[in-house]
C-alpha cells in the first residue's frame, strides 16, 4: 500500500505492479474514509501532502 501525492503516483503503481504483479487500485484521499486508519500527512516518497492510496 502506498499513499503519494501526484508527482508519485506514476511512481507507486511501477514499484506495486513489481511487488504484487497486479495492477493496484488507485483511491483519492478525500474521497474515501477508514474509520482504524489515519491518513499519513506525508507521500510515501517525498515530503508533500498525499493525495492518491495506491491498494
Ligand atoms: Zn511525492
């Protein structure tokens, strides 16, 4: 699972199709809720806000 902000995105999809060998599902943050997860205030590979969960 990876959470990016938009310049990552691209990024988060090569490393998850590598890893899972399946493409991921791609979900906007402010879009979608989980009541046990707090979104991280950062990307996975930068230090920007996040914006897409890549599943
Ligand atoms: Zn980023």
């Amino acid at each position: 699972m990876y959470v990016v902000c938009p310049d990552h995105l691209s990024e988060a999809i090569d490393d998850f199709v590598e890893v899972y060998e399946q493409p991921p599902d791609l979900y906007e943050l402010d879009k979608v809720s989980f009541t046990d997860w707090i979104t991280p205030n950062t990307c996975d590979f930068c230090d920007k806000g996040p914006k897409y969960l890549v599943v």
